[in-house]
C-alpha cells in the first residue's frame, strides 16, 4: 500500500508542474456541455424535462470515459521516457504500480466530476432526489471509471508509445456516441439503437437520471429498466476481464 500511495504521490507531483495541461483537461468536457447545451440542446425536444436535465448525467459519464485515453497516454509516455524500466528495476510490485497509477486516475476523476457538476449547476441543471441517491449516481460514475482505467493501462501497456496511443481517441468517441449520453438510443434505426442500449456508457448514464430522477427519454427496454444493475454489473466485467490482461502485459515488458 505504501509503495502504491508513493506512486500515486509522484504522479500528483508531474500534474503540479503541467497545470495548464491539467486545466485544459478538465475544461474540455465544459467545451463540449456548452456545444450541446447552446448549439444543439435547443433543438432536442425531451419527453418529461429539458434537454439540460437529461444531457448533463450523460456528459458526467463521458467526462468518465475520456479517461481511457488519457490513461493509455500517460501510460505509454512513462514507458517512452524510459520511467517504467527504471520503477521495475526497483524492489516494487507491479500491484503498487499499476494501482498507484489506478488511484491518481480516480483523483483525477473526482476533479472532473467536480467540474462537470458545477458546469450542470451554472446552467440549470439540478437532481432532484437526495443526498444519498446523488452519492450513489457519483459512485456508480467512479466505478465506471475504475474499470476504463484498467482498459486503458492495458491498452497503453501493449501499445506501448505515445504515437500509437492515440489511437485510442479513435475508440473513444465512438463508444461515446454510440450510448444514450446525447440522445434516446430510441431515436437511432433500430439496430443501431439496440447497440447503443447495451453499451456500458448507456448503463451508467441512464443509472446517474434514474438517481438524479431526470428524463430517461428511453424505450421499456430491459436494459433502461435495470439500468443500475446494468450500471453496477459492466464495469466489473471489464475490470475482470482487463485488470489481469494489464497485470500479465505489465510483467511481459521485460520479455
């Protein structure tokens, strides 16, 4: 743990000397809200509440999954500069590392829901149960990217350079886009829309407006139905599936 904590500690130290790169980080999402918010929200007619009340949850769950590519960045940029040879030729276990680089991603999530959430309340955007069902939708939030945490370590461990992990930004926005977080998954051919039901994002998204009670603007489907199940269920599965894949590609580095 203390091993972890240290590395977690070092990592805060690198944000502390880029804080412009940081702040651009975290208002990128804020960029995009206001897009939606102003350019596109007036023309979203939702059943049951604005456009506002129900894009914001969704944007809280995009502003989740921008960390799969920023984790494989910072990833892949260690391995480039030659920092993760020299932690591995230290007496440290690849558990400190990779969950020492698990919990400065999960700070630096907290920042940005921090962010997201201010952004929703300066424009109008409120939940409107207590606090314990906002505490909930922030943790299924957190789960969520605790498990694109782990897909993103392993995908920066098995590209490997910074060039190459870019790439990812070409996964990212179709996973986004392809969910319930800018519109019904019932607005899309159906195809499309039943893929965009089952995706983890649409999960989380549809979970955060059931606590936050804003319009679902879904179908009965069974996966908007047990959305917090779904929501709860997803991120274990990929946690599961990607932790020990980022854990054996860890220890293949020095083959």
């Amino acid at each position: 743990m203390s091993d972890a904590a240290a590395l977690t500690y070092r990592i805060l130290l690198h944000w502390r000397q880029r804080p412009v790169s940081i702040a651009l980080t975290l208002l990128f999402p804020v960029l995009i809200t206001l897009m939606f918010a102003y350019l596109f929200g007036g023309a979203m007619a939702v059943p049951d509440g604005t456009y506002i009340d129900f894009f914001i949850p969704g944007m809280l769950a995009m502003t989740v999954l921008f960390g799969l590519e920023s984790m494989a960045v910072a990833v892949t940029t260690d391995m480039a500069k030659g920092v993760t040879d020299r932690i591995r030729a230290m007496p440290v276990t690849a558990t400190a590392v990779l969950a020492g680089r698990s919990g400065a991603d999960l700070l630096n999530a907290v920042a940005g829901l921090a962010v997201m959430l201010a952004t929703g309340f300066a424009l109008g955007w409120r939940p409107h149960h207590g606090p314990a069902a906002f505490l909930t939708a922030l943790g299924l939030l957190l789960w969520l990217r605790f498990a694109f945490t782990w897909v993103g370590i392993y995908l920066g461990l098995l590209l490997r350079t910074p060039e190459s992990a870019t790439a990812v930004q070409i996964l990212v926005w179709p996973i986004g886009f392809l969910s319930s977080a800018f519109v019904s998954p019932g607005t899309m051919p159906g195809w499309l829309g039943a893929i965009a039901t089952w995706n983890p994002l649409s999960a989380t998204a549809t979970a955060a407006r059931t606590l936050f009670a804003g319009p679902a603007w879904t179908g009965p489907t069974w996966p908007a139905e047990h959305a917090v199940l779904l929501a709860v269920l997803w991120p274990a599965v990929l946690t599961a599936l990607f932790l020990p894949l980022a854990a054996r590609q860890y220890h293949r580095l020095a083959r």
